[in-house]
C-alpha cells in the first residue's frame, strides 16, 4: 500500500507537465496558422491590386479607341517614334486609381484589303497606357491602331 501511495505522490505534477506542453505545442501551431493566413491574404490582395491596376490600363485603351471613332482625339502622322504629350491622369474611383494615355506615331504602309491598288496609305499609331491602383500596383498596357488616309506621294 505505501508503494502505490508514493508512486501516486510522484506522478500528480505528470499531468500538468503534459497539458502544458500540449498547450504550448497548440499556441505555436496557432500563431503560426495566423501568420500564414495574413501573409495569403496580403497576396489575394496585391492579386486584386494587380487585377484592377490592369483593367484600368485597358479602359484608358478603351476610351482612347473610342474617341478615335467618335473623331474627339486627334492623330496626326508626323515623324515615326514622335509621340503626343501624355493625355490627363483620369481617375476612375470603382477601381481605386488612376490612367494615363499617350499616342505614338510609329510609321505608314501601303492599304491593303483591295486598297493598295489605289494608292491609300495606313498610318500606323501605338497608344500606351500608364495605370496605377491600389497598393501602388501599376500596369503598361499597349494597343497598335490604324488609321486610313489619302493617297500619300512621299510615303
């Protein structure tokens, strides 16, 4: 009997020990679950910054393309490699940011599709545009753009 009361009198601060331990091994196993889920998240979000910085690029693309079509932006041919001064740094609130458009003239071909017989010449145009959201994402994007004139002599 004084056995078992003495190998019960060493083992009560066993149980302690061991839960302590446990408990120790799940806190660590907890802040480490915490870190990495931050570190996700702020990379879900740079994914989102970088998403919205790119479909800004693409609107300043877009309403560059159509006001070429509706004739409210001006290209002129002049030497190839001159671009125009930047246009105005239009914000877009639904996507956090800003963009930028600037046209370059790159050079003029012959018209093809039944044209080139007539002597119409392509003059070929790069638009380029600076977006930048939120987060301080940015994105280049680049649209080659044609545009048909009259026969030139000196092209």
């Amino acid at each position: 009997m004084s056995d078992n009361m003495h190998n019960q009198h060493r083992q009560q601060g066993a149980a302690l020990v061991i839960s302590l331990v446990l408990l120790l091994v799940m806190t660590i196993l907890g802040v480490s679950t915490m870190g990495t889920a931050k570190m996700e998240m702020r990379m879900a979000a740079n994914d989102q910054f970088l998403e919205n910085a790119f479909q800004l690029a693409e609107t300043g693309l877009d309403s560059t393309l159509a006001g070429l079509r509706a004739e409210t932006i001006a290209v002129v041919p002049g030497n190839p490699g001159v671009c125009n001064a930047p246009g105005a740094v239009v914000a877009v609130p639904t996507l956090n940011g800003t963009h930028q458009t600037t046209m370059c003239y790159v050079g003029d071909s012959l018209a093809f599709n039944g044209l080139t017989g007539l002597g119409f010449t392509m003059f070929n145009f790069q638009a380029n545009t600076q977006a930048i959201a939120q987060g301080q994402a940015s994105s280049r994007n680049s649209l080659g753009l044609q545009k048909l004139g009259p026969p030139c002599g000196s092209c």
